[in-house]
C-alpha cells in the first residue's frame, strides 16, 4: 500500500466541460522558487490519499500542464474520468469527488522532454503539426498560450492543432483555440468520431488520425498551403499525445511520408539509418506498445513502408 500523501496544494477551481472531463486548477502552498518552473508540454504528479478506503493508500499519477510557465496563480490541468481504470485506486475517481476549496498533492516539479526545445529546437521553421485525442491536448494548449503570453500578437501560423474526440462538447478550449485561429493565425481543426449524434457539427468527422490516411492526407495538405505529396518531414514535425491508438494510428500512415518516430527500438525494428532525423515525437499517455516490435507479422509490413517512405525522403525537396 502506498504510503499516506502530505497534501500541499488547494483546488482553486474546477471547471467540469462535461461528466467525464475537467479542467482543475490547482494551487501549491508554495510557489515554486525558480519561474518559469516548467516548459510547455512538461507534466507533473497529482496525487491523493483514498479517505473513504484507508486500507487502498495513496496514489499519485503524471499529468501534463495545460497551462503556461509565464502564467502566474493556479497551475491548470486537463483530466479525464477514467471508466475502465486498471488499478483498484483509480485517481481520477478521488479527483472527481473534489471541490473547490479541497485539498491535495501536487508535485510542483516538472517532468518530461515533450518540449519543443528538447525535440526539434526552439528556432526549427518547419510546421508543428500536433495531434492530440481528448485530454491529450493539454500540453499543446500550454505551448500556444505560452507564445501569446510571450507575445500577445504572435504570429503562429507555424502551429497546426488537429485535436479529436467522441463528441463537440468534448473539445475543450475550442473557444479559446478559436480566437487563435482568428487572431494570431493558429491553424486548428476539431474532429468528433460520432457526428450522427451532433447533427449541429458542421466540422471534420471520424478520428483525429484518420486526418492522415489517403485522400484525407491530401486535404490536410491543401488545408496547410502545401503542394501535392508537401506533407514530409522536410516541411512538417510530428507530436502526438494521447492513448496508444491515436499515437498507432498517426504514425503508420505517416511511415510512407518518412516520418520517423523518436523511439529507438522501433527505430531499429524498421531498418531507420542512424544518421536520419526524428519527426515524430510522442507523449503516451497509456501503456500499450505503440507498435509490437516482437511481432514480424506486425513489423515486417511497416518495414517495407518505412524503407519505401525513407526512399521517398530522398527525393524531397
Ligand atoms: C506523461 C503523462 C501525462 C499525462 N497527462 C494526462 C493529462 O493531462 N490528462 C489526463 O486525463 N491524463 C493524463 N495522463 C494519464 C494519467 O496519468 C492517468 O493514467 C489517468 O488519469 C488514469 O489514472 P487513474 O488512476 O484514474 O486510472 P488507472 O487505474 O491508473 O487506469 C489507467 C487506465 O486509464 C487509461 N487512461 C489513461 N489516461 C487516459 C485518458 N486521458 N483517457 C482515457 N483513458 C485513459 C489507461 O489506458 C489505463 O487503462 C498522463 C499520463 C502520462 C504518462
């Protein structure tokens, strides 16, 4: 059992955009010393005893920080209840029960190279392509506040947000998202999977990664200025986050672009050169493999694509 948590740190607010998802706004006891104390697209740890089963401990999980290292009062997270948890002391149902005013842990140090500096460099002029499901928008979100806090009138016609989910209601900060669009050139598109049950959605239908497949692709291009076979790593970086299907389903069709995701095994289990740039970067917010390398009837195909799509690179100009 995990040992009992201090808590230090109060919900400041909580914002519930429907049932199942939350935007919390949490503040420690401490402001922590060194501002900013973190990089958009860094996560920190949330945590709680479980007072109503003392006997299930404590618990304590990562969670990306939606909002901006130069914002100053509550650090701001984006959170799913989880249906179908996998642990008997699921921290999303003790976060639920929270109000304002209630205390918790926080764990105000941050985490994680899914920045833009630790990937690709903050001067790197290729479009940032970031694809996210549901909750995993969250450090995106940080990324494009932190530029207009920076500069309220930044130009970031360079960022391009394709965030999915189930339902509109799920696409949270869309507003925000949207005076972005109008006013600082962000370019962002919102992709619910179930549009039968929002006749009113006037927006792209399916998974957010199907933004890739085929024709669909082809589309994405045009949306972004691009020519005709434009969408390649010459021109675009990747960054994925969420579960283990929007991150699969991203980056297989993209092999035959020559996307290259940063993760060395898979790497390796594809045949990418040592000397040939990461494109894909990725936050995962599940366990599963993203792509099972033990199995040669899963790799061997996506070999092939990635061999074919690394010939295709070549040619790029
Ligand atoms: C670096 C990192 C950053 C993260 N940031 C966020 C965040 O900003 N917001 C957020 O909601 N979650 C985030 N997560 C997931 C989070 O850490 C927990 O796994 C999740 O909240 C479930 O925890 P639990 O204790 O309630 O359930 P557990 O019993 O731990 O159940 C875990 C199960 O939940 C699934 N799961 C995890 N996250 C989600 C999700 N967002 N939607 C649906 N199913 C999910 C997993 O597949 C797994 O089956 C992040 C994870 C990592 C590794």
């Amino acid at each position: 059992m995990a040992k009992a948590l201090e808590y230090n740190a109060t919900v400041t607010e909580r914002i519930d955009l429907t049932d199942a998802l939350t935007v919390f706004r949490i503040t420690p006891d401490k402001a922590p010393e060194q501002k900013p104390w973190f990089v958009p697209g860094q996560y920190c740890v949330l945590g709680m005893n479980n007072e109503a089963v003392p006997a299930l401990g404590s618990v304590r999980r990562s969670m990306s920080i939606a909002s901006a290292p130069e914002d100053d009062g509550p650090v701001e997270f984006y959170i799913r209840w989880v249906a179908k948890p996998e642990s008997e002391n699921p921290l999303t149902h003790l976060l639920w029960k929270l109000k304002t005013g209630d205390r918790m842990y926080m764990r105000a140090v941050a985490a994680g190279v899914f920045t833009v500096k630790d990937t690709i460099g903050n001067d790197d002029p290729r479009l940032r392509i970031m694809v996210a499901a549901g909750t995993g928008s969250a450090p995106f979100v940080s990324m494009v506040r932190s530029e207009l806090r920076r500069n309220p009138n930044a130009d970031l016609s360079r960022w391009v947000l394709l965030h999915g989910a189930s339902y509109p209601a799920d696409l949270g900060y869309r507003d925000e998202l949207a005076r972005m669009v109008e006013v600082n050139k962000l370019k962002y598109w919102g992709t619910v999977s179930r549009p039968k049950e929002a006749p009113e959605w006037r927006g792209d239908a399916g998974r957010v990664e199907s933004f890739f497949e085929g024709a669909r692709l082809d589309d994405l291009e045009k949306r972004l200025g691009l020519a005709p076979g434009g969408f390649h790593p010459k021109s675009c970086v990747i960054f994925i986050c969420g579960l283990t299907g929007t991150i699969t389903g991203t980056i297989t069709p993209l092999f035959d672009r020559g996307f290259v995701p940063d993760f060395k095994r898979i790497r390796e289990a594809l045949g990418v050169p040592a000397d040939i740039k990461d494109s894909v970067f990725y936050e995962q917010y599940d366990t599963e493999p993203v792509i099972n390398i033990k199995d040669p009837s899963v790799v061997e195909p996506l070999k092939e694509r990635m061999q074919a799509g690394l010939a295709r690179l070549a040619t790029y100009e």
